[in-house]
C-alpha cells in the first residue's frame, strides 16, 4: 500500500527535505558517533588481518609439514597453489550468497517502524540502503581478497607489488558488483532462485576439480599444462589488469542492472533484509550461529518424520538426541571435516605429515564440542523436561554424556582409520591407539557438556567489564578454558601422532584423564559443582 503509484502520486511530501534537514541539525556529538562505528568496523577488520596474517601462515606452515617427514602419495597430484584459484571462487560464491542472505538492501528495525506506515515514497531510503550494501559488499570482498593474498605471500614465499595493488582492486570492484547483482535479485524477489544457481556453480566448480584431479592422475598432458597456466597466472600482474577490465565491466553492467530495479524494493523487504542483517551482526557479535543456521520451515516440515521409525525402538532419551542429530544436521559439520581431511591428505601434496595429523585432531576435536553441545543442550540445561519425561536429571545428564562419548569415540576411530589409510599416522600400537581415542572421548563429552550449560553468552557484557588487557585476557581464558581442557586430553593422541615410537610419560595419561573426568563422574550420576 505504501509503495503504491497511486499513493506516490497523492501525497507530494517527500522525506528526502525532512531528511536533508535532519541531517544538517546533527549535532558534533551525532555526528562524531557515525564516524566511529565506521572508524571501529575499519579498526577491527584491520585488527583481524594483522592476527590472521600470523594465523594463516601458521596453518600453512602445519599442513605443509615443513620440515617433517611426509608421505608421498600416488594419488597427490594438487599443489596448493594450483587450488588458490579454486578458492578464490569459492570464495566469490560465499560473498554473493552473503549478500543475497543480507539482502543487501534493508532497514532497521526503528527506521522500518517509522518509514514504512507512512503513505510516502520510499526513494530517499532505498537510495541509502543500495549504497550501505554497495559499500558492504566492497568491504567484504576486500577482507576476503587480502586473506586470499596472504595465502598467495605464504605458499609463494613473494607477492609482486602490482599483483597485491591489482588484486585489492580487483577484490573492490567484484564486491561493489556481486551487492548491485543481489540488490536486482532483491528487487524481482528472486533469492530462492539465485541460492539454488550458487549452489549449482559450487557444485560444478568442484566437480571439475575432481575431474582434473583424474586427469592429472592419469597425467594428461593438456590438463597438466592448463592448470600450471591457471597456476602462474595468479602472480602475473597482466592477468590480474585484464580481470580487472572484465570486473569493471561487469561491474557497471550491475550498477545499471541494479540502477533499474532499486526502486521496486518492496517494504516488506527491506525490513525482513533489514532482520536478515541484525541476525548477521548478533552472529559476528555473540559467536553464535543458530539465528542464521536455523532452517526453512519447508525443511522443518520435511524433517519431522526422518528417523521415527529408526528411532522408534530407543529409550526416550535417545531417541530425542537421535532425532536431534538426524533433524537438526548437526553431523554435518563433522562429516564435511572428516571429508576435507580426507581430501587433502589424499590429493595434496606435502599434506600427508605428522604435523597435518594433529592439526586435524585438534580441529575436530573443537567441532565436536560444538556439534555434541548443540545437540544434547535440551537434556542437560532445561530441568524442565524431567516432569514430562519421568526422567531424573542426573539420568538425562547421564545419557547425554553416554552419547557425546560415543559420537566422539566413532569420528576419531573414523578419522584416525582415514589418516591410517593414507599412511599419515602409525598404527602399530592398536591398544594404545584405543586407550587415546576412549581419553580423547572423554574429554569431547565432558567439554559439550560444560559448553551446553553455560548457554549463551552476551561477549559485548563479557568484554566491556574487563577494565584492562589483563582483565580482558582473563575473560577470554575462562570462556575458552573449556576447550583447553578438551584439547589437553588429546596429548596422548598427539604424542602417537608426532613420535609413534617414543613410550607416552605415565603422567600424560593421567592429567588427560583427570581433564576428562568429568564425563565419568556424570556417567555415575552424580553432579560436580562447578563442573560448567
């Protein structure tokens, strides 16, 4: 109704003066404030590259075994250079679904609540709105771009000036791009359709990287010369001038494409995109990915009757954490992992070390507790529950921990079997193995139950009440002092991985044994004070 030709053409009051003059009356104080949002956002991406900067050459160095020993293997015909271009499309797909995601064009929820009753045109806030996505999309793929050319520096060992300058360029202008082409998208009501189409693209993109990964295996001759050209040309600066005409161009052919639509963005959508946009800044700012993870209600619907006749037979407990597992998806973040692993160790060369291992039980081990702790949270934080159950709640505890044991128990029998496999890690020692894995398990269980009880956490209260960097870090120990504990029980694991020879001390076996004893102390059914 608001957005109607008629209703345009009827009232001849336009918000753009109201606007203009409200703008013109902030004060130094006002205006003072939006500078520094800008100027925070700007220091905290800023921030974030400096530590990822180190991050990322640590994980590189880790995956790429320097200086250990590692396995060469038939089957590891990929570098990691011949897949950075993979990755920086991927990297542009995930970009565009997070502007489709985002919108991008929204409002607020108080500049929804004030614009959209009223009987005016919506041209002075769509304008504003396209231009915070345009801006949102060149940053987001700027922070991308130089991730991806930190990667470059670390695998390279150099970076040409003009290839970073050209790169970064490059980055902006895709991003401006991508937020115009999802802004049309926004405008036709056509996100459902564009998911589905980057959806397909990621899937084709790693088909034709498993069909040249056959190729090269079988060393063909042209796919050998097209990657190694793919190769070199991510450090050739005419390479990176020509796909910057071809960005810019397609880029101005998104800004009219998006010149032409902006206008029918309806009300409903720029407060529902304007949600979208408040669920992503809750995600970034609380660590908490539920708000934006959770499902359609078409995949609701399809979900209700998986697993019910799998299930049927299960004590009640357990049927509520397995169709909580099935339902919810939770394994799938493991399975993906188990399979990324897998993948590289196989197919990459020089990622088949000791040092690889334990970087992927360390991983794994931090996924699990996540995964385990969002599934089994119903049980062991909602008293409530006994009543309709007839459950006890030491006995929910007991079962979920039972559970988070045994989840945790088969990943790492299926990690530590795939990574045998590929002769990453000796498994002459089987019964050493078993005893690391059951610690490890342990370990797992006692940490998703701490982290399911403790429930959200508001970080903005957490952080703002540190009155110094000693305070601060402090904080930040305590929240994570869950995990370090779980990781600490890996250390026989880590010690099979990276000196299968060398007898593991005594004392090892016992502090990963008293870090997960949690688990066996809720298997009793008793409570620990503290425990979370």
């Amino acid at each position: 109704m608001n957005d109607s030709p008629a209703a345009s053409q009827s009232v001849a009051f336009d918000p753009r003066e109201l606007l203009r003059r409200a703008r013109k009356r902030r004060n130094f104080a006002e205006k003072f404030d939006s500078f520094s949002d800008a100027y925070v956002w700007v220091l905290a991406a800023l921030i974030a590259l400096a530590y990822l900067f180190s991050a990322l050459f640590g994980m590189l160095f880790v995956l790429l075994g320097e200086g250990v020993a590692h396995q060469e293997l038939p089957s590891a015909v990929w570098r990691m250079q011949d897949l950075s271009f993979v990755l920086l499309m991927l990297s542009a797909l995930a970009i565009f679904r997070l502007m489709i995601y985002l919108g991008p064009c929204g409002l607020s929820a108080a500049k929804a609540d004030w614009w959209l009753p009223l009987p005016v045109t919506l041209r002075a806030i769509r304008r504003p709105a396209w231009r915070n996505a345009m801006l949102t999309g060149l940053f987001a793929s700027s922070f991308a771009g130089a991730l991806w050319l930190i990667v470059m520096l670390g695998l390279a060992g150099s970076l040409p000036l003009p290839v970073a300058v050209l790169g970064l360029a490059c980055f902006a202008t895709a991003g401006a791009g991508l937020a115009n082409a999802a802004t049309a998208i926004q405008a036709m009501n056509r996100q459902a359709a564009a998911r589905r189409i980057c959806d397909g693209v990621g899937l084709g993109l790693l088909t034709a990287v498993a069909v040249l990964w056959l190729l090269l295996l079988f060393q063909i001759p042209w796919a050998q010369d097209l990657v190694g050209a793919v190769a070199v040309a991510t450090l050739d600066p005419a390479a990176w001038l020509f796909a910057l005409l071809v960005v810019l161009a397609l880029g101005a052919v998104s800004t009219y494409w998006a010149y032409r639509h902006v206008e029918r963005i309806p009300g409903p959508a720029l407060r529902l995109a304007g949600e979208h946009q408040q669920l992503a800044m809750g995600t970034l700012m609380q660590g908490d990915s539920r708000g934006i993870a959770a499902p359609a209600q078409s995949a609701i619907s399809r979900r209700m009757t998986l697993g019910s006749k799998l299930t049927a037979a299960l004590p009640v407990a357990w049927r509520i954490l397995c169709l909580r597992l099935l339902r919810s998806g939770r394994w799938h973040p493991v399975a993906g992992f188990l399979l990324l692993a897998f993948s590289l160790a196989a197919t990459v060369q020089r990622i088949a070390n000791p040092l690889s291992a334990a970087a992927f039980y360390l991983v794994l081990c931090l996924i699990l507790a996540f995964s385990i702790s969002a599934t089994i949270a119903p049980l062991v934080s909602e008293k409530q529950l006994t009543q309709p159950l007839g459950i006890s709640e030491a006995a929910l505890v007991r079962e979920a921990t039972l559970y988070a044991m045994l989840f945790s128990a088969i990943s790492l029998l299926l990690l530590t079997g795939g990574l045998g496999l590929v002769g990453m890690i000796q498994l002459e020692r089987i019964w050493l193995w078993i005893a690391a894995i059951v610690v490890a398990a342990l370990g797992c269980a006692a940490a998703s139950i701490a982290h399911a009880r403790r429930a959200e956490r508001d970080w903005s209260a957490v952080l703002g009440g540190a009155t110094n960097d000693a305070a601060m870090a402090t904080q930040l120990f305590m929240e994570t002092a869950t995990f370090i504990r779980a990781a600490a029980t890996f250390s026989p694991i880590f010690c099979l991985v990276l000196s299968p020879a060398t007898p593991i001390p005594p004392l090892l076996w016992v502090a990963a044994m008293l870090f997960g004893a949690n688990s066996l102390i809720h298997v009793a059914g008793r409570k620990l004070g503290g425990a979370a």
